[in-house]
C-alpha cells in the first residue's frame, strides 16, 4: 500500500482518495474513494460537506493481488466517526501525526494508514456495503470461510466437492449461491484470484516458474496461457516492466 499526505489542503495533493473531514471541534468523519487511480482529478466539493474542513487528505494506492478487493468496495465510503469508535481510535492518532509532525511521522502514518484501511474494510463487511461480489461474499455467513482457504492456500488442489464441502453445501447448492452472491463462478473466481497474486508477484521479481507453481498451476506453459488470457501479454513481459 502507498500513501501520499498533506495536511489539510486537498490543494497539495490533487489525487487525493482519502479524507478526514471536521466539522467543529470533535465531529469528524472518514472519506475513502478507492477506486480513483492516481492520475484522477480530486474534486473536493464532491467530499466535504457543509461545514467541514479537511484535517487531512491523502492518496491511498491498494496494488498487486489488492486491486482484487479495491473492485469489490463501493465507489465511495463514508463513515461519521461518532457511529464507528474502533475506527476513530485508530483515526485520532493518525490526524495528529499529520496536524502535529514529529520525527518518524511519515513511517507512523503509513502504519496507521494500513490499520485504518483494514477497519475501514470490517466497517464495509459488517455494514453491509456490497450486495454483490467480494465484500458480499465475505459478509455470507457460508460464502467467507470458503473465500478465506482459497485467498490463503491459491496453490491448493480445489474442486467444487472441496469448496462446496468447506461452505457446508451440496455442490449445486454452493455453486448457485456462490454465483449469485460474489458475481462469478467457484472455478472462475479462483483463477482471476491467482493471476491477480501471480501478477503482484512477477512484479516483485519473483521468476516465472516459481510463481507459476506457488499459484496452483501444473507448469509454466499452462500458467503463461493463462496469464495472457486474462492481461494481454506473456507473464515474462510483467517481470520486463520492473527489471
């Protein structure tokens, strides 16, 4: 994750996706747009509300195998403070860091920015912020351990019989909630899951057969088809972009 700040004026960071707003003394609320990329244009008017002003704004970039979880957020979340004390708790110290700068500021504030962006995430899930894909399936009470052992074991040998056993549902039973809720199917969910992490990791240098069977594929040829299916290009131009 990478995050730009600035107190205050969105004016020094015209990228800005992320926002603490105030209005008066204690009353703040958090803004995250996640999807807006970098070379966005902040329009500051379509953030803050009447009365508000900005304590801090910053961009927050999500990349690698996160782009998974950016896509299934809201386009925007927007969170009073006052109805959520476990993100304000974490909020607090992160506006002092930026209003008050100390030594070490920049390292604290990406560590705090990395919590509140995961409380943000739970806030989102237990919210009900997503009626469909990701998020949604998270929040499905047989959906989210299943979601958990593929995110946590890619390489794994997964057939619908062992996801649909993980779910506690039969296999058409999974298989229809698992399309209507997360938006695809089992099978294809899975692979876009493990490119995505195979992409991150070619960018970080890792060689092509490594990644190919840390992702759960049989060899580098069926990895390489794969890859170029879902991005255009052979995995080996990735690792070329960061060489």
């Amino acid at each position: 994750m990478t995050a730009v700040i600035a107190p205050g004026g969105i004016s020094q960071v015209p990228t800005a996706n992320f926002f603490v707003f105030r209005n008066g003394a204690e009353t703040r609320r958090l803004v995250f747009v996640p999807k807006r990329s970098a070379t966005d244009p902040c329009c500051r008017a379509e953030m803050r509300g009447e009365g508000e002003v900005a304590d801090v704004s910053a961009y927050i970039g999500i990349s690698g195998a996160g782009d998974h979880l950016v896509e299934a957020l809201p386009d925007c979340i927007s969170v009073p403070l006052a109805d959520a004390p476990y993100l304000e708790a974490v909020v607090i110290p992160l506006v002092e860091e930026v209003t008050d700068p100390r030594c070490g500021g920049q390292a604290v504030f990406h560590r705090l920015c990395e919590v509140v962006v995961i409380r943000l995430l739970r806030h989102a899930l237990e919210s009900g912020a997503a009626n469909v894909g990701l998020l949604a399936g998270l929040a499905h009470p047989r959906l989210a351990s299943v979601l958990v052992a593929l995110h946590e074991e890619p390489d794994g040998q997964w057939t619908l019989e062992k996801m649909a056993e993980i779910g506690g549902m039969s296999r058409t039973q999974f298989a229809l909630t698992f399309k209507e809720v997360v938006g695809t199917t089992p099978g294809v969910y899975l692979s876009n899951w493990r490119l995505e992490i195979a992409r991150a990791e070619l960018e970080a240098g890792s060689p092509v057969k490594i990644v190919a069977r840390m992702c759960g594929f049989s060899s580098a040829a069926a990895f390489s088809r794969a890859f170029s299916r879902r991005f255009g290009h052979a995995p080996k131009l990735e690792r070329r972009k960061v060489a």
